[in-house]
C-alpha cells in the first residue's frame, strides 16, 4: 500500500530582515517600530525579522514589539541573544544563514524551477496626492504623474515615477531585494527597497532634484543619477 503524499517541498527565496539592536530599552525600540510602521506599512506588515545583539538582554518585550507593528520575528543570531531566544521559542540561527539560504533556495529553484504568478503593470496617470497610498501587489508600479508630499507609493516590484517624487516610495514591498525606484526629479521625503530605507535627512545632496534611482547593493541602499 501507498502511503498518501502530505507534503509538498518547493524551493523559494525568502527575504529576511537582519535588525541589530543597539539599545535595549524597550520605550526607545517600540517609539522607533511605530515610525517605521506609519512611515512604511506595506513593508512592515508581515516582515520576517532575525535579530541580532552585541550583549545579553531579554527579548520577550522586543519580540512583542515588533509583532504589535506586524513584523515576524522569526529568530536570533548566534550570540547574546540565544540564551533569551530559547524562552520564546525562537531559533538561533548561525550569522549567515540568510545568505546560505539564499544561495540553497536559489539551487532549488534552478532544479526544479516554479511558475510565478506575475500581475500587470498597475499604471497610475493622476497625481497622487498629500494623504493617498497608491500600492501594487505582485507587480510593478507606474505612475506618470507627480507623488506629492505626504504622499505614498509602493510595489513589490520596481517603482517608476515619471514626475516629482516628493512624498514616500518603496520597492520590493515583500522582500524583492533586485527591485528598484526610478524618478525624473528626486525630491523624496523616504525611500526603500525590501524595506532597507533612507529618509530625507540621509539624501541631501546634488541628487534633489535630479532624475535618480535607488538600487539595493549590498545590503545597502545607493541612489545615483539617471540619465534619461
């Protein structure tokens, strides 16, 4: 007799945010967590987080912290933390595991490759407004128009805006580190890709103004100027 098949295993990659804690004090993380959230919602939501010390500290308030924004703390760097980590029931994962795991899923992916569903192009032609979120899920998003202050556009693919960018944008929404944000004039209060970010204060320079875009390289952000 055949045993019935109840598993199903696929390769895929996974995108996982490395967040250091510099400070313990819980008042501090969870002020910082709640801006980061109102200023990147769709980035947040759902983000599988590894944390990472360099001293011992009990984690509990800081994995409470992160899940009332929505993130997913789903382990701990080999270190300070793994003492902690056991209490919680999170795993102490070696410091590069994200990186093997990366390269392993990649493989898997090789060997037996997946289909994946990709949606349309969602193209906005109207300025998008103080106030307004403009997202495209599992896709790529134009906007032909100006992003205005306080306002906010994001995909999980590229980001184009083929006006000002004033207010926030963000690529890669769900952990899509090749993604990328293109604008003809660069004025933004916040950008990031798969959700490394950089506000305003962080790109004064001789950008502003000037058509640019933001890769992820390396773990970091860059913004160069585009000629268009």
């Amino acid at each position: 007799m055949t045993s019935k098949k109840a598993l199903e295993f696929k390769g895929r990659m996974l995108s996982l945010t490395r967040a250091r804690i510099l400070d313990p004090d819980v008042s501090a993380i969870s002020a910082q967590l709640r801006d980061f959230a109102r200023q990147m919602p769709q980035a947040v939501k759902g983000m599988p987080v590894i944390l990472e010390a360099d001293s011992a500290f009990e984690v509990g308030a800081v994995i409470a912290a992160m899940r009332e924004v929505g993130m997913q703390p789903v382990g701990v760097a080999d270190g300070p933390l793994a003492a902690s980590a056991a209490n919680w029931g999170l795993p102490v994962l070696p410091p590069d595991t994200g990186a093997r795991a990366a390269r392993a899923n990649a493989a898997a992916n090789e060997a037996a490759p997946v289909p994946t569903v990709r949606r349309p192009t969602r193209i906005v032609t109207e300025p998008v407004r103080s106030g307004q979120q403009v997202y495209a899920a599992e896709t790529d998003l134009v906007v032909l128009n100006t992003v205005s202050a306080g306002a906010e556009v994001a995909a999980d693919g590229c980001v184009h805006v083929y006006g000002a960018l004033r207010g926030r944008a963000m690529a890669g929404a769900r952990g899509e580190t090749s993604a990328r944000i293109f604008c003809r004039r660069f004025e933004a209060e916040l950008v990031a890709v798969a959700g490394v970010y950089a506000v305003a204060e962080q790109m004064q320079g001789e950008l502003r103004g000037k058509p640019a875009q933001v890769a992820l390289v390396d773990g970091k952000l860059k913004i160069e100027r585009l000629d268009w």
